[in-house]
C-alpha cells in the first residue's frame, strides 16, 4: 500500500508556489502516518501476549509522531493537510 498526496500541485497551477520546507514537511506526514497505520496493522495481527504490550506502544508512538507533524504544518500555515488518503497499487 504506498500513500499518495492528493491535490499537491493544485496550487501551481493557480499561480502559487511552494519551497522545499513545504514538500519536506508533507513527505514527514505521509511517512508518519504510514508508521501509524503499520503500527495499527501490527497490533492487529500480533497473538503473543509479550508482543501485544509492545504493539500498543509502538502504535502510540506513531500516534504522537503523526499529530507532532500535523502541528508543525499548522504553525508554518500548511493547509490541506485532510487530502492525504490511501491508494492500492
């Protein structure tokens, strides 16, 4: 599953420009969600009970790292973040 970023360009062709912190930022949240949701999946799939306690963590690391992100967008004014969504492929 690989995650895409819907509508990154749709401010070029309005005129508008982006600089590279911008696109740096977006790839951090696209890696820190796709973190999330291996975590999530992990903790699914996992029987053991030493390995559940492990999931969890893992799960709520990801979780804060992901939010972490979702602010620092926010202060440097980056909107649009909502059009991140998952394809197959």
């Amino acid at each position: 599953m690989r995650m895409r970023i819907l509508n990154l360009f749709y401010a070029r062709h309005n005129g508008l420009t982006y600089d590279q912190e911008y696109f740096d930022i977006l790839r951090a949240i696209n890696q820190a969600h796709a973190e999330w949701v291996n975590a999530q999946n992990y903790f699914n799939s996992v029987s053991e009970p030493e390995l559940v306690d492990y999931a969890i963590y893992n799960m709520e690391a990801a979780r804060k790292k992901y939010m972490y992100m979702l602010k620092q967008a926010r202060l440097r004014g980056i909107e649009g973040i909502q059009t991140l969504q998952y394809f197959n492929e």
